[in-house]
C-alpha cells in the first residue's frame, strides 16, 4: 500500500506519516519548509519515506508535483494542510486579505491539489481531507467565524469532488481529527496527535474500498453535515 500526504511537516501530518509507515505502507510525504520532524522520520525509514516539497497555494508547485509523481499509483492521498484564524474575531470585522488567505488554503486549495493529483490515486483509492467539527453547521455554538465557513466550504468542495466521473469508485472522506495539542490546536487540547492519528488511520483503513463520501471523527463516529 502506498500513500500521499500533504502538509506534513508537522502536527497531525507528520502523525499520520508515523501510523502509515508502522502500518509498513510507503509514503510520500510533503512539506513548503523546514520540517525537522519529518526528516527525522526519513531518516528512520529511508526506504518507505520519500518527502518532496509543495504549497498548495500554489498551483505551479502542485502541478510540478504531479508531474515529479508522473506514472506512481497511491493508494491513498490525505491533504492535511490548512490554517487557523483568529477565534474571537466576527467574520464581518476580518480584513479581506485573511478571508482569501483561510478560504484559499482551507477550502479551495486542498480541493484543487486532490483534482490536480488524482491521476496519480487508484481508481478505488481512498481521498481523504482533513476538516473539522467546526465545519459542521448542525454544530455550531459561535467563535472561530472564519475558520469555520473554511471548513464547511471544503467539505462542500470535497462532495462535489467525489460527484466527478473519476471519483465514482473511489472513497472520500472529510475527518475531523478531535481537538489535539498541536501548534494549532494548542496545548490545553486534550487529545495528543498518536491518539488521534491512531484513530484517523483505522478510520480510513476501515472505510478504504467501500466508495462514497462520509464526514467522519477520529473514532469513526459519522458526523452531521
Ligand atoms: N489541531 C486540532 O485540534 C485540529 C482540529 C480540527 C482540525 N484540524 C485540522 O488538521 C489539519 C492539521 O492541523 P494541525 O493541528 O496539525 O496544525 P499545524 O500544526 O499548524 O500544522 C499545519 C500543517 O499544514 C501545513 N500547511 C499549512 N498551509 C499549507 C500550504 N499552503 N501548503 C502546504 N502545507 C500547508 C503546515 O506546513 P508548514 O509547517 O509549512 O506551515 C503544517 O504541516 C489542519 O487542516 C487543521 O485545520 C486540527
């Protein structure tokens, strides 16, 4: 099995490389920058873990990308990339540069990089997303404006992603990973990113196969839209 992460330098990207290659999958990871944390790991695990670079807000890299991967087959893509926003600010008080940046990189652009990577996906891969329970409208009970309408916005992006002709046998999955002491998510979280990941990883291996698109927690627990 093989798999394609991107944004994983850090946080729960860097955990999900750690779950798959103790699963003894191979995997391409992605970082923009630094990222001791996963140069360690190629270190580990010089044979399974290959890193290459992408900004997924920007579309030259991810179609340089694509082509650098040219004639592979994964098994699994997994976008995690993505920003947060400041939580007490009101959507209408945020400066329109903010808006385009969460927008663009938490909604669009993950949508954009998995459209233009799919080729390289088998064609009953699992694509996956990473999102949040923040996207749920269902849910809401106020603050982190921006980052939510981000969240709600890429799973609509991801839904009408897995309608394309090429997705029909794939599996599509948006995942919230819990709340989790990363840089993000900050260290009052009460999940740390080995239980979440470990929980993300055996939600895609339980859903890789069975086709459709789900919005699902790191414990596997179906989450409303
Ligand atoms: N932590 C939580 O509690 C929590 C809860 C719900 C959802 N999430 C979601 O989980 C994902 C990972 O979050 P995290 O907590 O691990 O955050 P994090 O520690 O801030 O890591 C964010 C990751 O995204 C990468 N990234 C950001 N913008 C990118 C871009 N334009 N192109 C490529 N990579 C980019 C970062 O790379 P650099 O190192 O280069 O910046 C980093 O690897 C995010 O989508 C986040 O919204 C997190």
């Amino acid at each position: 099995m093989k798999a394609l992460i991107i944004g994983a330098s850090r946080g729960l990207g860097l955990g999900l490389v750690r779950q798959w290659l103790a699963r003894g999958f191979d995997v391409v990871a992605t970082r923009r920058g630094a990222a001791p944390g996963l140069e360690e790991a190629q270190r580990a695990h010089p044979q399974a873990l290959r890193l290459e670079k992408v900004d997924i807000d920007h579309p030259a890299e991810v179609a340089a990308l694509a082509g650098r991967l040219a004639g592979e087959s994964f098994d699994l893509l997994f976008v995690n990339a993505g920003v947060s926003s400041p939580p007490e600010v009101p959507l209408a008080k945020v400066a329109d540069a903010e808006i385009t940046r969460v927008l663009f990189t938490n909604a669009i652009n993950p949508v954009r990089a998995a459209e233009a990577l799919s080729g390289l996906i088998a064609p009953s891969g699992t694509i996956g997303f990473m999102t949040s329970i923040l996207g749920s409208i269902t849910q809401c009970n106020g603050g982190y404006e921006l980052y939510r309408v981000s969240k709600t916005a890429l799973n609509m992006a991801a839904v009408c992603f897995a309608a394309h002709e090429a997705n029909k046998a794939r599996t599509i999955l948006l995942l919230h990973p819990g709340w989790v002491r990363t840089d993000m998510g900050g260290p009052q979280a009460p999940l740390d990113v080995e239980t979440s990941t470990k929980g993300l990883a055996a939600t895609i291996t339980r859903h890789h196969g069975k086709g459709g698109v789900a919005y699902l927690d790191y414990q596997g627990e179906t989450l409303p839209w």
